[in-house]
C-alpha cells in the first residue's frame, strides 16, 4: 500500500488516497486513531460509477463511521474509474440499460454477464485491500462492510472470516447463483430496501432476505425511490455497526 496524498477534514478526520498496485483507494481515521488505541474498520461498497463520481456520498458516509469511533476505507472497483475497461461488462451493461428503458425483463444471462466477473475480480481485490489496511498500526478490527452491490457484500460475508456484520443495500440485480451463497451467509445482517426502487426487483429482494443463513438479520424496508433513503435509514445502520463492531 502507498499513500498519495492526505488531507485533514475540518472535522479533524484524516483523508488518505493511496494506491495497491493498480488499484486506487481511500482511507478515513479519527484523529485519536494510534498505534495504541487502534479501531474497528468498515469496508464502504459503491456501485461501479466511480470514485471521484461517488466521492461525496462516500465521504459523508465516511465521516460518520469515524465520529462513531471506527476507520472507513473503499477501493475502486474493477472496470471503474480510472481503472482499465471490460468491453464484455461494458457490453452486458449496455444491454441491461437497454432493457430496463424499454420496460423488457432483464435476463438471467444479462444479469449474470453484468455482475458475475465484477464480483469474482472484487472480493479478491477486497480482501487484499484489508490484509494492507489492517496491518496499519493505528487499524486493529473487527470489520464490517456497507453497502455497493450487494452481490459483492454476498460473496465477502461469505467468504471473509475477518468481515463480522454487513449491512447491505438491496438495490441492485442479483444472480440466481449469489442465492445459494447467501445461504451460507451466517454474520449478522442489516438489509436496506428502497419499496419503490425503480431499477431493483422487490420480490427478488426479499426472496434473497429470506434465503441469508444469517440468525441474526434485519430487514429495513422505506417508501420511496432508489435515491430516496431517508436520514434516519443511516441512523439504524449506524447503530447495527456500533453493535457488532465495538
């Protein structure tokens, strides 16, 4: 991991860019944060826009995971950003923008061509970003993950014993495949729906909540569009992280 440049919010928080090999990330901790006190560390997800694009939102989520006591960091996912296109996901995405405007079912196979490499490529990418970030002194876990595509979250909870609590954003197509890996899901859950989510299959939704093998899982369904979470969505999953993580 090698930093590339820092800056300190007015909030106190640092704000770190670095790079792991070819992958851009960034990296939030309290002021307090210390070799002596390390903290807990949630993994942000985002949808494949970008970085820079996703910058904002990221950041405040960021924010509030510090002034709760942990650290936060995300990576750009594979094929965004500045990182090196895929023409076949480019292509799978073009055809699934063609479908929903069209009002036409989205396939299995569209779906799958969509979202399958992107998840095989990122959690390896994810798990590698966390050897580096929690082998900082001033980072010392547990770890949680929140939110981006929930296939990527499926596939971390399942297979990352380091990850202990996710909460997820059902927003998003999800491969009939990522079901049965969501049975073996068995950390505690925290799963966000937007009711009226223009681009997410309800009833999808909540056939994928029902089949997690969590024991321990929460469903918070709001009114509203894919952009319309209210403010106090952010407050119930600030607490679930404050549960598991401290």
């Amino acid at each position: 991991m090698h930093f590339t440049s820092e800056q300190r919010l007015d909030d106190g928080v640092l704000e770190r860019e670095f790079t792991l090999g070819e992958i851009p990330g960034m990296l939030w901790t309290p002021a307090s944060a210390s070799a002596s006190a390390p903290v807990p560390l949630i993994l942000l997800g985002h949808p494949p826009l970008g970085l820079r694009k996703m910058y904002p939102r990221l950041a405040a989520r960021a924010r509030r995971a510090v002034a709760d006591g942990f650290a936060a960091a995300t990576v750009e996912l594979p094929g965004s950003g500045d990182r090196p296109r895929w023409a076949d996901v480019e292509q799978a995405r073009a055809n699934l923008r063609r479908a929903v405007q069209a009002g036409e079912p989205v396939s299995d196979e569209i779906i799958d061509a969509v979202v399958l490499p992107l998840v095989d490529k990122a959690v390896p990418e994810s798990q590698a970003a966390l050897d580096a970030l929690l082998s900082l002194p001033e980072i010392g876990g547990p770890v949680g993950y929140s939110g981006g595509v929930i296939s990527i979250g499926i596939r971390l909870a399942m297979v990352e014993p380091r990850i202990v609590a996710a909460g997820l954003f059902a927003g998003s197509f999800v491969p009939r495949t990522m079901f049965e890996e969501a049975r073996r899901v068995t950390i505690p859950l925290h799963v966000l729906l937007q009711w009226d989510d223009e681009g997410n299959d309800r009833q999808a939704a909540l056939d994928l909540f029902d089949a997690f093998g969590s024991t321990e899982k929460t469903l918070h369904a709001n009114m509203g569009g894919h952009t319309g979470v209210p403010q106090f969505a952010g407050e119930d999953a600030a607490g679930f992280f404050a549960r598991h993580l401290r």
